[in-house]
C-alpha cells in the first residue's frame, strides 16, 4: 500500500505529464484555430459594415457589440495560441 504522501506525488506526477500532454498543439488543433481566427475576423467585419449601412440605433449598437466580442475573441485566441507556443520551445 501506498503512503499518503507518495499517492499525492504520484498523483502531481501524472497531473504534470497530463499537462505537458496538452503544451502541444497538433497540426490539426493549429488548423482549427487558424480557422477560428478566420471566421472571429470575418464576423467583426460583417458587423462593422452593419454598423455603417444600418439605419436603426438599436441595430447599431448591438451589431457594434458582435463586432467588439469578436475582435475579443480573436484576440483571445492569438494570445493563448502565442502562450502555447511560448511553452513548447
């Protein structure tokens, strides 16, 4: 039977290879977000011409909005995919 302490360290130990296991992005996660990234960029510009061509305020704001949590999005995913990166090399 194991000790207290030596399942904890066992349990770290399989806790750190199972974290080192998702550091690595596959080609085909890379594909994935690339396509992400797209479709995030996309999505802003589709609003941001809303916002221009709508004569409804309501309508603009809220097409503003999209366009503002996409752009985030975007965003959040080049930080995480440039951390990702950071971490394997």
């Amino acid at each position: 039977m194991y000790s207290q302490q030596q399942q904890q360290q066992q349990q770290q130990q399989q806790q750190s290879m199972h974290m080192q296991g998702m550091n690595t992005v596959s080609s085909k996660e890379l594909a994935y977000i690339t396509d992400c990234l797209k479709n995030e960029d996309l999505i802003a510009k589709i609003a941001i011409q809303g916002v221009a061509e709508s004569q409804d305020q309501q309508l603009k704001q809220k097409l503003a909005q999209i366009a503002q949590d996409r752009l985030q999005h975007t965003d959040q995913l080049l930080r995480t995919l440039q951390q990702q990166t950071q971490m394997s090399h």
